[in-house]
C-alpha cells in the first residue's frame, strides 16, 4: 500500500496522525512504512526530515517512541529509518512529528537555490548543471551551453537574447560567471526574494505534461514530476522540475548571499547560502570584520590599506632579520675560529639550530678537535669533527644513556634530547670523552 505524502500538500503541516503498515529490519537499522507522512525524504538535492514517531493513544509514560533521522522515497512508499527500535509492530497507531527547524531550513535553502539560478538563466543565459547542499555550504554550478538546454523553453528570456528559431543567441554568450554577474545576480534574486512573489506547485503524471511548463531545465524525470515555479506562471522568475519542499512565497526566503566563484569542469562553480544561514553568515563575517578594524585601529575604509601596510613592514623587517642573522653567523663562526681547541662546547638560548649550522660549517673549516654546538631551547647538539675523531660514532655511544636520538658521519652528527638536563649531561659526557 503506498504512503500518502502529505508534504506535497501542505508543506507546513508539521504533524499527523498514521497507522504503521511495514516494519523492515535493515543492516542500518530499523525501517518504517506507514499509511501516510509528514516527513519528506531525501530528494532534489535536499536532505530528508527527521523527528520523531510516538505511540498514539498509550499513556505518554509508557508510549513506544523514536527518532527518525532519514526518510526515503522508495516508488510510492516512504520509508523512515529509527536511531533506535523500541518495538514497533504493523499495525501501532503512531504520531508523527518532523524538525520544523530543520525542515523550513531546508525549504529556505532550495527555494533560495532556485531563484538565484532563475536569476543566472534570465538575466546571463547560465544554466544551473550542478547543486550541492552542504552542513558546510550550498554550490551551483553554472554552464553557459548556447543552444538552449534540451526542452527547455525560451519564454522566460527576454527576447533580445533569443535568435530567429526560439534557441539562446550564443554569439554573446559569456564563458564564465565574473563576479560582477555574480553580483548582478545576487542582486536580482534578493529582489525576487523582496518582492514576495508567490512559489506553486504543479504535479504532473508524465514528462510531455510537464514540459509544457516554462521551465528552465529539461524534465529528467518520466512520471511523477513536480514543477516549481515562482511568481506569475504565465511570465515565471523561476520554473524548474523540483521534488524538495519549498515556502509557498518568495519573501520567505529572506536572503540569498554568494561568496565566492572558482571555476569547475568547464563551468562556474558559484558558492551561496539562503534563508537564517546567510543571516547568520553575514553577522559572523561583520564581527569577524569588526575584531579586524578593532585590532588595525581602522575603519571600514582604511581597512584593508592598514593590513597592506602591516604586511610591507612585515617584509622589510624580515629582510633586516635575513641580514642580521647572516652578520651574526659570521661573526660568531670567526670567534669560534680565533680560539683553537681539542674540545669547544658552546650552547645557545637565541639563535636556531638553523643558524647553529651555518656557525658550525664555518668555523669547523680546516679546525682540529670536536666542535659542539647546542640549541637549548629546541634540546638539540650539532657535533662538527675533524682531525680523524668520528662525530657520529661518538653520537652514537653517548647519547643513548640520556636517551638521545640521532646520528651521523664521521665529519658531522647531530642528536636531539627529550629534556634540557639530557642536553646538559650529553654535552658533560661529551667533555669528558674528549679528556680521556
Ligand atoms: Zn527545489
């Protein structure tokens, strides 16, 4: 017996009343098929509802309940999966009752998705090819085809972009969505939006049906289909075959807001958000903003100069430091150079191993003896050798006993400790070494 989908009729109720006809006990669970649904499923792009299914009629205490995270459209039946399965049997008289959040969240999302591709196709000819709606985000990805995409209709164009035989003059066709058309876009659709146009729906049993419709895209589906179309069907600003839930005005959707453009497969990949998401987008990006201008003490004007002109101070900077540390390097490595040894231990606090190496390389040109060099802070020791001493072999007998790891050849080796008295005790062992 087939489900009676009562979202299609009303997409705001948000409760009913149902008698379960199958219980299917699945590998992800437990599935239930009842007589009729609020929950719409998975579909169009949109994630399925979910809420909850409560035992009717049974004292609230010990009344059989469950959540719902998914519900599926399998033909003419609607199947509901259960976090958890209390026991429910054929037969039970249940109540159903979906997320209105989650669901009008949804609802604002798609038809938000709609407009703005009504608004890509009229104004730019740009055919909505790819949509994605995300925890993350939504996408669209807009191609621009030339002739007109198959079944599609050109009544909804003005007819200065049409050519003689009713097809999208592509003589004039952009190759991808800039974003000053992004712009013009976004701005087109928040009017669609503003002028709380109506949305309806129409169900259709077969395709030829459908595709009387004016709508924008070619009618993938074969039997079953719904066509959404917002404002005046005779002149739509938007008109698209659609299985999801949408609010029955345009208004509804509050804002549509676009981020971003990256090119994708040939086509434009266009990143949005509608409805409470690209409200609470935008209210996240003024703070984000206002933390900005509040730590560059800048206004929304000087903003971005004051941020430029950080990052060119940085860069000087940093090629003083490059020249600094270089002039450090040399003069260090010639001091070590100055006072001959057998054995020279040096540690360092603020110069980085990095620099220890450059030290190193220097001084231990044409040096007898056992030159060490240490990094405290990074509890690391550089071991230059020359004169037939092995600095690797001697890494390697000593450093085990402070738990040292490390190694190398016999002109150079390096270790590295878990603390600084490790450091501290390889660095003694290794004097003592040298005095044997
Ligand atoms: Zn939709």
């Amino acid at each position: 017996m087939a489900t009676k989908k009562l979202y299609q009729d009303d997409v705001y109720q948000k409760t009913c009343e149902a008698e379960i006809l199958q219980v299917e006990k699945e590998e992800d669970g437990t599935w239930l098929v009842f007589d009729q649904t609020v929950f719409a499923p998975e579909g169009g792009g949109q994630p399925s509802d979910r809420g909850t299914v409560l035992e009717a009629a049974a004292p609230l205490k010990t009344a059989k309940s469950a959540f719902i995270d998914r519900a599926e459209d399998r033909g003419d039946q609607v199947f509901h999966r259960l976090t958890e399965d209390p026991g429910f049997r054929t037969g039970d008289r249940v109540i159903l009752s979906i997320d209105w959040a989650v669901r009008f969240d949804h609802m604002q999302r798609h038809l938000g998705e709609h407009i703005l591709s009504g608004a890509f196709w009229r104004l730019f000819g740009g055919i909505n090819r790819g949509f994605h709606m995300g925890e993350d985000g939504m996408t669209i990805d807009i191609a621009f085809e030339g002739d007109l995409p198959g079944g599609g209709r050109a009544e909804i164009l003005p007819d200065d972009r049409l050519n003689p035989d009713g097809g999208l003059d592509d003589r004039d066709l952009p190759d991808r969505v800039t974003w000053e058309m992004a712009e013009a876009a976004e701005f087109e659709a928040n009017r669609v939006i503003q002028s709380d146009a109506p949305v309806s729906v129409r169900y259709f049993h077969t395709r030829d049906e459908a595709a009387r419709m004016p709508v924008r895209k070619a009618v993938a589906f074969d039997q079953e289909i719904s066509v959404v179309t917002v404002g005046d069907p005779a002149a739509p600003l938007d008109c698209v075959c659609c299985c999801g839930t949408h609010p029955s005005s345009a208004g509804q959707v509050g804002l549509v807001k676009i981020y971003k453009i990256e090119p994708n497969k040939g086509m434009s990949r266009v990143y949005l958000e509608a409805g409470s998401r690209a409200l609470v987008n935008a209210q996240r990006h003024f703070n984000l903003l206002y933390e900005l201008e509040t730590a560059l003490s800048a206004g929304d004007e000087d903003v971005l100069a004051k941020f430029r002109g950080r990052a060119e101070e940085e860069e000087a900077v940093h090629g003083q430091l490059t020249a600094l540390r270089r002039r450090v390097q040399t003069q260090e490595a010639a001091a070590i150079a100055a006072a001959p040894a057998p054995f020279t231990c040096r540690t360092y606090e603020d110069l980085s191993v990095d620099d220890l190496m450059q030290i190193g390389r220097k001084a231990a040109k044409g040096r007898a003896g056992l030159l060490v060099l240490a990094q405290v802070p990074d509890r690391t020791a550089l071991l230059f050798a020359g004169d037939g001493l092995d600095a690797g072999a001697l890494t390697k007998a000593a450093a085990p006993a402070f738990s040292g790891r490390g190694g190398g050849k016999a002109a150079f080796a390096r270790a590295t400790f878990p603390d600084e008295a490790a450091l501290r005790g390889f660095l003694t062992a290794l004097g003592d070494r040298m005095k044997e």
